[in-house]
C-alpha cells in the first residue's frame, strides 16, 4: 500500500501540474475557436439582415435603425450593431456601440488582425463587412460582439482539461499499481521457487513459473550470496563458540526460540530390565545412544525409541512416556511398542539384514524380503504417528536417527509440512552401483528426501548420496549447495562428523589412571606389568574382529617377545543374536579366540581375553584407561566412537590408537596409527610400534587428538546441526513472506 502511494501521489502531482501548465495554451486556443466563430456569425447576421436594412435605408427610415439595431443586440453575445454609409458618415448605431468604433476608422477592423477592443465588461470583438446592394457597394455593417463569455468558457475548459488530467492521473495509477502488484507476486513466485532451488537445477519442474529463466542470473546470485553469508556466519559461530552443553541451549534458546527438539531413533538410551524382584536400568553399545544422550541433557524434549526392555512397559506413565537419567530426569523418553513380528520384519529384517549389510561393505550380502518390506513400512508410519503426536507444535524440530527410519522424514512431511526434519545417517552410504540392488531403493530414497537436512559423518558418503539420488531419481540435484529438491522442499545434505561428549562425565575419569590399570589387571590375572591392548565393540561382522583376532596372532608370529607378556582384551556386547549371520559370526570369534589362545597357551597368560557381554559405559572407560593401546579395526564404519571415547578416557596422555582407514574417525584422528585391517602384517607392525612407542611420543600423538576431540565434540556436531536448521527457518520465513524482513 505505501509502495502504491509513493508511486500515486508523484504521478498525480505531475499530471496536475501538466494540466495548470496548460492554462494559457487552452485560453488562446478557444479565443482562437470563438474568434474563428463571431467571424462565421457576423457573416451570417450580415446576410440575415441586409435585406430588411437595405429597404429601411431605401425608404429613408434613418431613425428607425438605430432601433432597428438596438432589437438585434439584445441577443446575448451580439454588443452593438452599426453602419457606415461612408467614411464621411456618422454611424447609424445601436446605443451600445463603442466610441472607439467611427466610420472613419473602419479600416482598423478590417485588416489582419483579432480585431479585439477592450472595454470594461471584457474584451469585444468588432466585424466589419460590407453591405452589397445592385449598385455594387452599399457601406459597411459593424457587427460587435461580447467575448466575456470566451473567457468564461475558457475557464470552464480549463476546469475540465484539471479534472480529465486528474482522472486520468487516478486510472492510470491504478491500472499501473495493479499490474505491478500481479507482475511482483509473479516475479517474487519466480524468485522464491529459484530460491528453493526449484528452477535452477538441471530439471526445471512442471509448476515452476515459465519466466523462472528470467530470474536464474539473479537468483542464482542471490543463493549464493545466502550461501556465503551463511558459511561465514556458521565458521564465525563455530570459531567463537566453546562447544557446551551451555552453547547448546544457548542455540536452541536463542536461535530456534527455545523449541523442543523431538529426537527418533531404533534404540533408546535408557533400557529398563526386570532382574528377579529388580528393575535396572541399562545404558546400550550404541555410537549413537553415546552421542545424542548428552545433546538430550542439555536440550530436553522428547526421545521417541523402540521399548524393548524386559520392565519397560513397568515404569513408563499412561502416555508410555518415562522421565530420565532415572538420577536427574532431563527429558522423555515416549517408548513405542512393537510386535514380535514388527521387530523381526523391521528390525532384524529389512534393518539389519536389508540396508546394515547393503551400506556397509563387509562382504556380507543383504537379504531383501517383501514381509520385512511391508513391516519396515508399517514400524516407520507408526513413529511418524508417533511424532505428531509429541510435538507441540506444527513446526517442531525432530532430528530422525540412522537407516531403521528412511521413510519416516516423508512420512513425518506428509504429517507436518512445516517441520524442520535433521535426519542423519550413522553408517555409510554406499555407491550407486551398490545401493541399486535394494528392491526398494526409490522408496527409500524418496522417504529421505522428506528431510531438511541429511547428514552423513563424511563427504564421501555426502557424495555418494547424492550420486545414488542423481541415478535413479528424477530430483533436481544442485551440486554448488549441495541441495537436492524431490517433490516438495528442498534437503540440504551435508557432512556432520559426530562425535562425543566432551570434557567426559567426571565420573568416568575418577578413578586414576594407575587405579584402573591395577584392577583391570587383577581383574583378569594378568601380572601388573603385562601390556594389554583393548578393543570395544557390538558383535558385529562389520567390526573386523575376526581381522583384528587375526593381526594379533600375526603380531605373535612376527614377534614372539609378546607371547605371555601382551593380551588383548576384547570386549564384545551381544547384539542383533537373532539374525543367522551374527550367530554364525559370534561363533566364529569365539572359535578364533580359543584357537589362538590355545596356540599360545604354553607361556602365561592368553593373547585374546574375549569377554562376550554388555558392559556400562563406566566399565568401559576403565578398560580403556588401563590399556596400553586400543585398537580398532573395523572393516567399513561410518565414524567410530569407541576411537574418539579412547582418547577421551586417556586424561594422561598416554596409551596409542591403532585404527582402522575404513572407519569415519579416521579422517580427523590422523595421529592415530592408520592400518588396513585386511593386511595382517601391516596390523601386526602397527601393534608392536604401538607397544615401543616412546612415553613421549604417545603423548604427543594423544594431545593432538584430544584437542581435536575437545574442539569437534557432540555439542559441536549438535549445534551445527541446529545452526543451520536455524539458518534454514529464517530462510524459510524470508522466502514466503519477503516483507517481512524489511
Ligand atoms: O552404527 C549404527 C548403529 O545404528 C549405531 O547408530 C548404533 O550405535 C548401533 O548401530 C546400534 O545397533 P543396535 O541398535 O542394532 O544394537
């Protein structure tokens, strides 16, 4: 409206002003006009007259014309008649005729000229024309008109010529505002879908504007610049920011005006177990339960996760929701329950058979099943059910966990358009070629594509995503911003390293470092000086237990010093034990361990301690702080967490990382030693230079990669997460209501 205004007021003036400004053009032409008209009038009184005048004059009635004359110009606009027999002559008038006008002077009146006399009712205008009687001249008629009503009728003119100019001055501003508001809406809908990222890609779309071409220049720039903008502003935050559980709210209060976050995922971070009369509360091998725990803490909200303790449904209230950690409750966990036959088809099916092999490469192949399929379809609706009815809002934050819930972001849309979906990906993402085997790779692609931002731990799995969308999907696929558009909004897919709390809980690194190498020992009967080596995972073929097993009777090979004076711990949480591959897998571990201890046997005490069971996290510190290395092996991961958990159980600096080239963690933890865990002899060296290495050297290698550590912690990886979440709502906003901002 006040653009409307600011365009209608000038034009208004300027036309106005054009129409003053022709005040005298429009006087001289109608003097001109009416001029033009007494001349054509004066002739035809001349003619209407002359006949009676003639008689009257022929009959010598002098006296009689000047009454005669005073009749005729008692018409309106005729002032005055007179004749001039001759120059010599005295008029013959009516009264009204103007001194000035003699019969001596008539030449004046006849030349060029307007032929104007002023007087004082305005100015008069005098025609002068010839009588013609049979003897060929008969004097000349004086015909004086009043031209008082010329200037009245200019003025009118000139009232009218304002008010056409005004009114046209109105019409067009209208038609011009109108047009230029149908023409912006146009132009902004051209704009605001280029800025989406809808008419700039490859593909342009069916509904995107026709006149988007226009636009791609200019929106082009304009994501750009938001592009750069926000990089900036994110590498700003980021290098300014201590990452805390503190910074962390300060974010979520700040930036996302304190919204709850809604996290989903398989596996709950608190699992309640019935033992005899007890109930205890166990705390998952899950990276993943590691990560999010503590952003929960700091955030609180809602975990929505599957219930699968013995007691679960025990301790949750009538929403099926239970408040923890049971010692300082924080947030929810809202539990989901599932059939037998969901988790078989869901879980252990399409899940862990399906998509945990096709993503990882380990040499094991998937298994699809249409039952599994339909369960997997059927658990994800039941989250998204789940989820909408968490949220206490329509544009809640949920942040979906890892490949049991590729169709829940679509799913969770379809429910809540206005939702911000983080949905990331804690395995790899394998290549196209890879991925094309799954039955229902469209589906759960386009299910992902429901999301906001999908997160991977590394670029290279960024790319492949996106060369797998690129291959089967007809999506718009920007590569500058690494944005995908299919259907509806735009996902951001991006490279989000997890990671871990950071400093740790003190309760983890409370008991000294000598304390923990003491009992462990003790623990185990080894001597208090032997070197122990330690390695923490789920029981899971992808792990590369059986490779690392193998480097160690390697490393016995190669050097035999080690016999009786190193073992390697090997802590080993059951899991997924009702799929066929990992019983067969725990078997095989089991098998390795007993066949290389027995080959080693004869000098003191075993290479290999396999301990096949869960241990709390705090069990686990211990482990890692009394190891005099820790080594990883996996075979194909997406990041790793036991590696950085190492490093962060390590307060002394001391103890070597040897890890794996196939885990996410390799990337960042370059002082880590880097290992193929294929090549037994490249392990094998690794572990005895981890064995010699210099105190020195070892804490060299530690401080850098605790800086790391510290610096890129979980609160990081949250809060970039939520930053640009953040980023991408005010972009939101700034796109549907462009105003708004101004
Ligand atoms: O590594 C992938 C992952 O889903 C992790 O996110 C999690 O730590 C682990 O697997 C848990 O596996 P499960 O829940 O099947 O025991």
């Amino acid at each position: 409206m006040k653009l409307s205004l600011r365009f209608v007021l000038p034009l208004m003036l300027v036309l106005a002003g054009f129409a003053y400004a022709l005040g005298p053009l429009v006087d001289k032409l109608t003097t001109q006009w009416f001029v033009r008209d007494l001349e054509i009038r004066a002739s035809l009184i001349v003619n209407t007259i002359q006949e009676p005048l003639q008689e009257q004059l022929a009959a010598g009635k002098k006296a009689k014309i000047g009454d005669f004359f005073s009749r005729i110009s008692q018409d309106e606009r005729l002032f005055a008649v007179g004749y001039c027999a001759s120059p010599a002559a005295t008029a013959l008038a009516s009264r009204s005729l103007p001194a000035e006008i003699r019969c001596d002077q008539l030449q004046r009146w006849q030349g060029p000229g307007d032929h104007l006399l002023p007087s004082a009712q305005g100015p008069l205008h005098v025609a002068v024309r010839p009588l013609v009687n049979e003897a060929g001249t008969g004097g000349n008629l004086v015909l004086v008109h009043d031209m008082s009503f010329v200037t009245r009728r200019s003025e009118e003119t000139k009232r009218y010529v304002f008010y056409f100019f005004t009114a046209m001055a109105a019409v067009i501003s209208l038609i011009t505002v109108v047009i230029a508001q149908l023409s912006w809406r146009g132009w902004m809908a051209g704009m605001q879908s280029l800025l989406r990222g809808e008419g700039l890609l490859r593909q342009p779309a069916a509904n995107t504007p026709k006149h988007a071409s226009e636009f791609k220049p200019i929106a082009r720039d304009l994501q750009r610049l938001i592009h750069e903008l926000e990089a900036e502003t994110r590498a700003r935050d980021e290098s300014n920011v201590t990452w805390t559980p503190e910074a962390l709210r300060a974010i979520l209060h700040g930036e996302l005006r304190g919204e709850d976050v809604i996290v989903v995922s398989n596996r709950e971070p608190y699992i309640h177990q019935r033992r005899g009369e007890r109930v205890e509360v166990q705390r998952p091998a899950s990276g993943l339960v590691t990560a999010l725990e503590p952003i929960m803490r700091a955030c609180s909200g809602t975990w929505i996760a599957h219930g699968n303790g013995s007691a679960d449904r025990e301790v949750v209230d009538r929403y099926d929701r239970v408040a923890v950690p049971p010692e300082h409750p924080a947030y929810q966990i809202r539990r989901v329950w599932l059939s037998p036959e969901e988790e078989a088809g869901y879980y252990y099916g399409f899940s862990n058979e399906g998509l945990w092999p096709l993503c990882h490469i380990a040499h094991v192949r998937p298994t699809f099943r249409s039952g599994d399929w339909a369960q997997y379809v059927a658990v994800n609706r039941k989250f998204a059910k789940a989820v909408v009815s968490e949220s206490k809002t329509k544009n809640p934050i949920v942040l979906v966990q890892d490949y049991h819930f590729a169709l829940l972001p679509s799913m969770i849309r379809e429910e809540l358009p206005d939702a911000t979906i983080i949905t990331f990906w804690h395995i790899p993402w394998p290549n196209p070629e890879s991925f094309a085997i799954c039955p229902w790779r469209d589906e759960v692609l386009a299910g992902l594509l429901g999301s906001s931002i999908l997160g991977f731990h590394t670029q290279f799995h960024c790319n492949n995503f996106v060369d797998t969308v690129d291959r089967f999907l007809e999506a718009r696929v920007d590569r500058e911003s690494f944005t995908v558009s299919f259907g509806g909004k735009p996902t951001a897919v991006r490279r989000y390293p997890i990671s871990i709390a950071w400093p740790p809980e003190p309760d983890m690194v409370q008991k000294p470092v000598m304390d923990c190498r003491t009992s462990i020992r003790q623990l185990n009967d080894l001597p208090p000086e032997h070197k122990l080596g330690v390695g923490v995972d789920r029981l899971d073929y992808t792990k590369g237990i059986v490779e690392r097993f193998r480097a160690i009777e390697r490393l016995m090979e190669l050097n035999p010093e080690w016999i009786g004076r190193f073992s390697f711990v090997q802590i080993a949480a059951p899991t997924r034990s009702g799929i066929d591959e990992y019983q067969h897998h725990e078997a095989q571990v089991r098998a390795m361990a007993a066949r290389i201890n027995t080959r080693f046997a004869r000098q003191g005490p075993p290479p290999i301690i396999l301990k096949v069971e869960h241990h709390e996290p705090k069990a686990v510190y211990e482990y890692c702080r009394a190891a005099d290395l820790c080594f990883v092996s996996s075979l194909h991961d997406g990041m790793n967490l036991v590696a950085k958990e190492f490093v962060a159980a390590r307060d002394d600096e001391r103890g070597v990382l040897v890890l794996s080239q196939f885990t996410g963690a390799a990337r960042e933890l370059a002082e880590a030693l880097i290992v193929n865990p294929y090549d037994a002899d490249q392990c094998a060296a690794a572990l005895h230079m981890a064995l010699t290495m210099p105190a020195a050297e070892q804490r060299d290698r530690m401080r850098l990669m605790r800086g790391l550590v510290a610096e890129f912690n979980v609160f990081r990886w949250a809060g970039r997460m939520l930053l640009d979440a953040a980023a991408m709502r005010r972009r939101g906003r700034l796109i549907e209501k462009p105003g708004s901002q101004t």
